[in-house]
C-alpha cells in the first residue's frame, strides 16, 4: 500500500513538473516565432509591440498565479494559461501572415 501512495505522489510531481516545463518551452516557442517575424519583415512594429505586450501580461498572470499557491500552477491554473497561450499562438500566425510587411 505504501509502494502505491509514493507512486502517486511521484508520478503527481513529474505530471506538475511537465506542465511548468511545457509552459516555458511554450513561452520561448512563441518568443522565437516573433524574433523570427520581425528578422523576415513579416510582423510589422505595432504587431510586434502588440504581441510582446500580451506576452508580457500573460507571463505577469503565471508570475502572479504561483506566488499565490507557492511557485505552483493549479490543474485550472494550466488549462487557463494554455488557452491563453493557444490564442497568442494563432495571434502571432495571423500577424505574420496578414498582407502587411515591415
């Protein structure tokens, strides 16, 4: 009984590991689609500035969301900030691939 309890409670930490992991390769996926926009002309100024602003807000709400539950996301937490990142994500497509250029 007890080998299953720790087997749990391990498992439970890798899965909250990978999911702080998967929201910072996230963040730099999404930081190098920019960088690489603007370095092709593809994203002009205002689009960048807009993408970098809603990244920042977002990184200050998961800053925020663990200094409240002890450097933690909750389940809730992940889903939200995935969503988030979800819609930034096709944001930066349609700004990339929208007829305006640098």
């Amino acid at each position: 009984m007890k080998r299953l309890v720790f087997s749990l409670i391990g498992a439970g930490l890798i899965i909250t590991g990978l999911g702080a992991q998967e929201i910072q390769k996230r963040k730099e996926n999404q930081q190098d689609r920019i960088a690489q926009g603007v370095k092709s002309g593809e994203l002009t100024a205002g689009e960048t500035a807009n993408l970098e602003r809603k990244e920042a807000r977002l990184n200050h709400e998961i800053r925020h969301d663990r200094a409240k539950n002890g450097g933690k996301l909750t389940p809730k937490e992940r889903r939200q900030i995935n969503r988030q990142q979800n819609h930034l994500s096709r944001q930066i497509y349609r700004d990339k691939h929208n007829a305006r250029k640098q």
